[in-house]
C-alpha cells in the first residue's frame, strides 16, 4: 500500500509537538533508566536519529559503530549499544516525534492521545503519522535510551529536544547551528550543539567579500521548509552590513524532494530571476548535493559562471567534495568554498581513516569514494564524548540524568574534528584555524587559505588588489582560478559586453552647454555628444581600458537632473555622465564617484558703475606708506645738503632760503630722474644712487597700481545677501532643470513666485537688464562660465553654500564607480583634468583679474631699511671725517693759542663754526660774541673736494649774506689752512 506524502502544516505540527508534551506532562514520565546489568556490565543504550540513505547519513552511521565497538572493547564494567532510527527527507516533524517517544518508551501513551487516528479507516489520510506507530509499536516498549544523538537540521534538533527536556534526556546534535545563542538561553538546557554554527561561516563569507570589495551579492539556499533560511539571510545580511555590503536579491531553490521529476528545469525558472539583477556574487548558503548539481549545471549553462562573476560555497556542500562526483566538481570550477578544519596527519585520524575506510567499503559497497570527511569526524567525536562522559560517573550516579548531562558539558579534549570544549551548551570553533578556502579547479579542489576569527586578519597574506590598486585588506593566499580563467578579481557585477554595453544617460539639453551638448544633426558619434564632462569620462574609460574594455553607448534625456538620477536608480541607465552635482539626497539612491569639479551656491549680480574718486592718485599707497615715504625723502635731502654744503658745493651755499630750496628741488626732482645740480662729494653719490633705486621700485608700483585701480572695476555689491532679496521681495533667477530651484524654496526659504527659472545662460542678460531679476543663484561652476563671458557687467559674490561636488552616478554597489573615482584622481595629479578646463573654459583677456590691494609699508620695509641704513652710514662717515678734520684744526690752535677755552660747548661752537666757516682761529675774546668775519665772507676749503690735487690749492670763493655784525675790537689775523 503506498502513502502519498503531503506538506506538513503549522497547525499540524503545532498539534503533533503539543500533543506529545501533554503525555510526557500528563503521565508524568522522566528519565528512563534503560539500564540493564549483564554480570558485571552495565549496559547504556544510544540513540541515534540519522539518515542512511545519505552519504552523510552513511559516515555517521559507520563513525558511530567504530567508536562505540572501541569502547566496548575496552571498557571492564560499562557496554554501549546503538539503536539507530532512520529520518529521511519523507519524514515531516510529526514523524520525528513519534521516533522519540519510540526512543523513550512512550508509544502507548501516544497512541492513547490520538485514539481517533489508529484505525483502518484514518490510515488513509494520516498515514504519515499511523504507518510509523504502526511498524514500530512493538520495538517502541521495549527500547530505553540514556543520549540522543543525530539530526540533520537545527530544527529537527530543536524539536528532539524540546521532548528530551521533558524526559530528562541529554540531546547531541550533529546539524549546523543557525542560531548564535547558546543553547542554554534556548531553552534546551539538555541540547548539546555538537556541529559548527553557521554564523562562523557567515563571518568567513563577509571577509571574503570585503576582501575582494564586492559590494552587493545574490544569496542563494535551498527551502527545507522549516524556515531555518530567514535566520541565515539575516545573519549574513548584518554581516554584510558591517563590511559595506548588502544582499541584492536572494534566490530559494525549492526542495529536491518536491521537484523529483524535473529538478533541472524548476532551477533553470528559478535563475531566470537573476537575470534583472546586477550582481555577480553568488553566495550558496544551504543545498543538498543533488540540488547543487543542478544548480551549478544550469548556473553554467546560462553563463552565470562566466567572467566577472564569483560563487561562494558554504560548508554544507564543501564538507562533501571528497565523496562528490568528480564530474559535478567540474561544474563548480572556479567557486570558492569553506570547508571546516581538522587534521588529517595525526596518528588518531590515521588510525581512524585506516578503519573506517575497511568497514564503510563493507556496509556501502555502491560508493566510489571511503574517506572520511568532518561528519565521519563528529559523529565519532559525538560518541567519544559521551563515553568519556559515562566513565566518570560514579556508582551512585548511574541513574542520574543530570550528572551524565554535567559530565557531557565538562567534557575537554582533542577529537578528530577539534578541540571539544563546551561552552553554554555549544560547542566553539576553538581551532585556531577553523575554516579552509579551497578553489575548485577541474575536477578537484586545492586549497588557498585558512580563516581566522581574527577581524583584522582573517586571512594570512596582506597583498595588494591589482583590480584597483587597494592594499588595506587581507586576501587569500593562493592563486584563484576565478570563473571564466579570469586572470584579475572578478568585478563581481554584470560588466559592459558588445552584446550589452553599458547604457549611459546624459542630460540633452543643459543650461551651459559647455559641460554636456548633444548636437543630433551630427552623424559622428565623437562630433555628436561633446562637452567638458564627456571629455572627462573618455579620459577615464582610457584608464580603465588598461585592465578591461568598457562599450557604451550614450541615451540624451530629457528631463531634470533629479529625474536622470532616478533613471539609474531604477536601473533604466548604469550612470549618468554629465554635470550632475552630489547630494545627500540623491547619494542615497545612486553611487557618486569622487567629485571632477568643485561645487557650490553663488549669487551673480550687475556690477554697479564706479563713482568718481577725487583722491584715487593716494590710493595705491596705503597712509603710512606715504608717511615712511615722506620721511625718508626729507632725511635723503638733509644728508645730501649736509654733506654737499660742506664739500664747498655753490648750488648748495647762499642764504638759506636758498639753500633750502636748492634742496628740496634736488630730492623732488630725483623722484622723476630730472635733477641737474652738480655732485662734488662721493658719499653723496652713494645716497643718491640708493635713493635713485628706492625712487624707481616705488614709481614703477605706483604706476602699476593706479592702473589697475583705473581699469579694473571695484566690487561693491549692491545685493547685500540672500537675507536682504527676501526682505526686499526682489525676483532672482536660476537653472531651471538644476535643485537649485527646490533648495532656494526649502532651504533658503525663498518664496515660489519670486523664483524664476532661466533655460540658458545667454538669457541672465537679459533677464537682468530688462529688471525682470536682481540676482541670479548659481551654481558655482556655472558662476564661473557665465562671469568669463560676462565679466565687464557682472560679478559673483562669495560661496554661500558648499556641496558635493559634479561626479558620475553609477547604480548602487557598482564596481565601477569605485573605478572610476581612481580614474578620476588620476587624471586630476596628471594635469589632464586642468588641461580640460582651459580648453571648455578658457580665460578671457578682458575679464584677466588683478591684484588691486593697496601697496602697504610690508610690501617695501627690506627697500626701505637698506636705503635708510646706506644713508645712515654715510652721514655717519661724513661726521667721522669732520671730527678728524678739526682735531686737526684744533691741535695746530692750541699750538698758536695755549689759552683757548677747552669746555664742551666751546668745542661744539668751534666745530659747527668749522662746519660753517673752514678752518679759522677764532680768538677768546670773541668766543661770547661769535660772528662771521667783518671783513668778507669768502672762504676756502678743498676737503673732499672732488677735484684733482692740483687744485687743491685753488681758492673757491663763496658769498654769504650775512647781518652786520655788533661792533668788537679788531680781532687777530685769522690764518688760513689749506
């Protein structure tokens, strides 16, 4: 008679787990004791819930039997036996609880529940239930058990369990844990987590994939309709989360079981779903072998496996590569995949391996492959465990559930799969190396790497992507043979084919064409779409051509820049070239590369007419200029008198109004290079070629200056700011297709109807000379254009606001943007970004702007200071020479004269009366009524004279006009030296 299966329900399973919970509560049933002492042997029965037709069903089976014959054969006074109980895939929940009341001894008790449900006439439709009570009602009586050990699944442990909870019996599951939790907080204190917890592997997925800088992947699982995939998808979505990468889509396989017929073609619709999606990084988080194969089949088959594309395998199918078909390994080519670590050198394993190859080439005659891979490993751990656990029970202790449960937990030591230490119920990845990379190459597997759970080296190698030049990350150790042979790492993205070139979306009419314009009466692709952003983005895709060929092909749209951001976000175009600013708000639908252009707010305005200036000539010096300047001039013209006047120069003697005149006339005159008066002394020569030098830097900068002053008009803005056009209600214009608009409406709080939108560039002129706008916000590379061409009208006041920046917008995760930002900097240090400025945006001769500052006394002091100081040198060389003179004069004096009066001021009135006079004796007598000499006022003095010295004895008469002087007796003759 056969069963047709039918899926298990909610209720239906809600029913058989209640149901069963109500007998063990109702009929008060605990631990089973299941003790039986033959002689002096206590016997202790296992457990165990597996599925033999599997292969991994067929290695635990055979570990199990291995291990428990080695205990027996040592053990004196303790005997193991097994009771294995098949679970295949055919077997619901419901049937899973009737194998553990099979187990415990409570058979009755669950027919007795469901009294309606054993007979002929219900068989039919609860058959599933009934056939398994039926076949094993006799066996259920007599069987005890003291451990439970098996399962395939986290929830078939979860549900065994819950049931031994209640009969006090421990439960050690072989299944990948899907939960982070320790058992104990479950509430399954008596669950042992024998398997490795699949977020172990998630965290080993997300470094991979942060490795290589994938930023979006496909996760793809197999339904095993107990919902363990939603706990998976969220652990590896957080995962991915915290390396900066996202799940974009995620593909569910159904079951094997339920696509018998046709498994191939139920994946082949399944994938047809990939074909929208973008990314090309598969990760397999749970299959059955048999599902895998089809699936890499027909992954293959649809060219999901080819270049630039990545598949990752979790341990679930790596864990049977040495079993696996050598032909189904081949359609793995290039995926990589997790397998958990154990060795496989040691003497135990060796000892093992040996013996478990002999009897499971006995018991499973139809496999090709017998050696043991890590679920042969924790199986046998699994019975290690609890006979080491057995053996220190004491012999009080042999009934106590809750000892034999301590003394599982307490269990420490080195097994075939690991170090075996339990912590909360679970048992941690402990090994320094939990995790191996392997890459399927043919029809084998090598291995790359090890994973660590260290966070900032997951891997051994720190090494450089060639793929973009990144080196803060660590990627595997080995050579990986990629999909496709491809030699770089794998985009992981649908790349750009001739078949299917990357679609490029480019605003078709702009208000400056000088960064994008399309021309459509131009066949010429390179003549039809020009501008400063598409020169840019051919520069970049050169660069990029260096390690891969990207085809394009250009879409003008129409339409706002907010509308072509949107059109890449849903995935209308791959990107947007053009002058496309970066906001925050549209950064969260799109990928910005790094910005090409600075970007900002500004408000260009008319420039006001400039007001005459009666006092502009003052304005290229600032006051205190103009003061040092003054200065400096009047102690140039006193050391010119002073050393001129005594080096018995004429055009520097007379009356002093004269002299003072002659003076002034010869320094002013010097500042335009007209002076004529007749040099005689050489410190003069030197001030004066000093002064000649300081005179032209100071014209020179003052010509300059003032022209600039003259030619270039001064800003003085007649909008004050945008606080001031709102006050004021003034109409301001702006791009229209740009957010400018929308941003001068919610950000600066600009009334709509006092906002007007300009289509072009070449109607602001217009728009401000007709007074329909006073000011005009632009952006800032905008600013620039429209004053380089408008410069003698218009000027733009400083930057209001900052933003983003122009850049390209790439759909999210896109590999390329990343690409194209290193593109982007790199043209930009190379100059050829500069280069594609001046040639989209080339500086008007008219509109050249200069410095127009006024020149202050920090631009000259060094001038300054080196003439004042050569000034300050000779005056002080001249008095040096004057001081010699008259000692002199002064030492012949007192020869002819020992009475001369020696005070300071008689040696002061005898030296400016030197200065002023030559050298003349001058009696005592008239020392307190000096005056020039009554009978002429002619001297001669051929100090410093620059004459030949033959003249020196030449007479070189003076006249001063002197008042006559208070009538004195005659004075002595005065001698002359010469």
């Amino acid at each position: 008679m056969s069963f047709p299966l039918n899926p298990p329900t909610p209720c239906f399973f809600y029913i058989t787990l209640t149901s069963v919970l109500l007998i063990f509560s109702h009929h008060g049933y605990g631990y089973n004791t299941g003790l039986a002492a033959t002689g002096d042997h206590l016997n202790y029965t296992i457990g165990a819930i597996i599925d033999p037709n599997s292969r991994k069903g067929k290695e635990e089976k055979t570990a199990m039997r291995i291990a428990v014959n080695k205990f027996n054969n040592y053990s004196n006074n303790r005997n193991l036996s097994l009771v294995f109980q098949n679970l295949t895939g055919k077997l619901y929940q419901a049937a899973l609880a009737v194998i553990m009341c099979m187990l415990l001894g409570m058979s009755k008790q669950l027919v007795y529940a469901f009294p309606g449900f054993y007979n002929k006439e219900t068989i039919s439709s609860n058959n599933l239930w009934l056939k398994f009570v039926a076949e094993t009602e006799e066996l259920i009586d007599e069987t005890r058990v003291q451990v439970i050990v098996g399962m395939d699944t986290w929830q078939q442990a979860a549900l065994v369990a819950e049931i031994g909870n209640q009969a006090q019996v421990p439960v050690l599951s072989l299944a990948v844990s899907a939960s982070v939790r320790p058992s104990s907080q479950l509430g399954s204190p008596n669950l042992i987590q024998m398997g490795s917890n699949v977020s172990e592997q998630i965290s080993c997925i997300s470094a991979i994939v942060h490795s290589y800088h994938w930023r979006r992947v496909i996760a793809i699982y197999e339904d095993d309709a107990y919902g363990s995939n939603a706990e998976m998808l969220t652990l590896l979505s957080e995962a991915l989360r915290r390396v900066g990468s996202e799940i974009e889509y995620h593909l569910s396989l159904p079951p094997i079981s339920s696509v018998v017929s046709d498994p191939r073609e139920a994946v082949h619709q399944q994938l047809l779903k990939l074909l929208s999606t973008q990314s090309r990084v598969f990760i397999v988080l749970q299959s059955s072998i048999p599902m895998a194969t089809h699936l890499f089949q027909e992954a293959r088959r649809m060219d999901f496996m080819g270049k630039d594309s990545a598949w990752i395998i979790t341990d679930s199918i790596s864990s049977s590569l040495d079993s696996m078909d050598t032909s189904v390994i081949a359609y793995m080519e290039g995926a990589l995949g997790i397998k958990s670590y154990y060795s496989n050198s040691s003497s135990s394993f060796l000892e093992f391996s040996t013996q478990f190859q002999k009897n499971f080439k006995s018991e499973n005659p139809e496999e090709d492959n017998a050696h043991p891979g890590i679920h042969a490993l924790r199986a046998y751990d699994s019975i290690a465990v609890i006979t080491r656990a057995l053996e220190r029970l004491g012999s009080d202790d042999t009934n106590s559930p809750k000892m034999l449960l301590k003394n599982i937990l307490s269990s420490s030591f080195s097994g075939l799969s690991g170090k075996i230490k339990f912590e909360g119920g679970n048992l941690p990845n402990s090994n320094s190396l939990p995790f191996r990379i392997v890459n399927m190459v043919g029809e084998v597997y090598t291995e790359l790497d090890f994973w660590t759970q260290d966070l900032e080296n997951p891997f051994t190698r720190e090494a450089e992507d060639k793929n973009n030049g990144r080196n803060t990350t660590r990627t595997l150790n080995g050579t990986v043979i990629w999909p496709g042979y491809l030699k770089r790492v794998p985009k992981g993205w649908e790349m750009p084919t001739d078949a299917k070139p990357l679609k490029i979306g480019i605003p078709a009419n702009t208000s400056f064409d000088q960064f994008v314009k399309v021309d459509e009466a131009q066949i010429d692709q390179d003549k039809k779409y020009t501008g400063f952003c598409i020169d840019i983005f051919q520069k970049v895709l050169e660069i990029l051509e260096q390690n891969y060929t990207v085809p394009y092909e250009f879409h003008p749209v129409v339409g706002t820049y907010d509308e072509l951001v949107d059109c890449v976000y849903n995935k209308t175009y791959d990107v947007v070239v053009g002058d496309v600013t970066i906001l925050a708000s549209r950064s969260k639908k799109v990928e910005f590369t790094m910005p090409y252009a600075e970007s900002g707010l500004v408000i260009v305005q008319e420039t006001p007419e400039e007001p005459h200036k009666a006092w502009m000539f003052l304005k290229p010096f600032t006051t205190k200029m103009w003061v040092v300047t003054g200065a400096l001039l009047v102690y140039t013209m006193f050391i010119v008198w002073v050393v001129e006047y005594r080096s018995n120069n004429p055009a520097f003697r007379g009356p002093w109004k004269s002299q003072l005149g002659t003076a002034l006339w010869f320094t002013f005159s010097s500042l335009f290079f007209a002076h004529r008066e007749t040099i005689r002394s050489n410190i003069t020569r030197v001030v004066i070629v000093v002064w000649l030098f300081v005179v032209f830097v100071l014209t020179s900068s003052y010509t300059a200056s003032l022209s600039s002053m003259l030619t270039v008009r001064r800003l003085e803005p007649n909008v004050t700011d945008v606080a001031w056009l709102k006050a004021t209600k003034s109409v301001v214009g702006c791009d229209g297709d740009s957010f400018v608009n929308k941003y001068l409406e919610n950000v600066s709080k600009f009334n709509r109807a006092y906002i007007k939108n300009v289509s072009s560039e070449y109607l602001f002129p217009g728009e401000f000379q007709s007074g329909n706008i006073s000011a005009a916000f632009l952006e800032l590379p905008y600013s620039k254009v429209f004053i380089n061409q408008f410069c003698k009208n218009y000027t733009a006041t400083q930057l209001l606001n900052r933003f983003g920046g122009l850049g390209f917008a790439f759909q999210k995760g896109s590999p390329l943007a990343a690409d194209v930002s290193e593109a982007i900097l790199t043209i930009s240090e190379n100059g050829i970004l500069k280069t594609i400025e001046d040639k989209w945006f080339p500086r008007s001769a008219d509109c050249s702007t200069t410095d127009t500052d006024e020149l202050s006394l920090q631009n000259f002091w060094a001038l300054y200071l080196i003439c004042g100081a050569t000034s300050t040198l000779c005056l002080l060389l001249f008095f040096l020479c004057l001081l010699i003179d008259f000692n002199r004069h002064q030492a012949s004096t007192s020869d002819a004269n020992p009475n001369t009066d020696g005070s300071v001021w008689m040696k002061t009135v005898q030296l400016l009366h030197f200065f002023h006079n030559g050298p003349t004796e001058i009696s005592n007598e008239r020392l307190s009524n000096l005056s020039p000499r009554s009978t002429g006022d002619e001297w001669i003095s051929p100090w410093l004279s620059t004459g030949t010295p033959s003249d020196a004895t030449e007479y070189h008469e003076v006249t001063f006009d002197v008042p006559e002087p208070p009538q004195i007796s005659p004075s002595p003759a005065t001698t002359t030296h010469t």
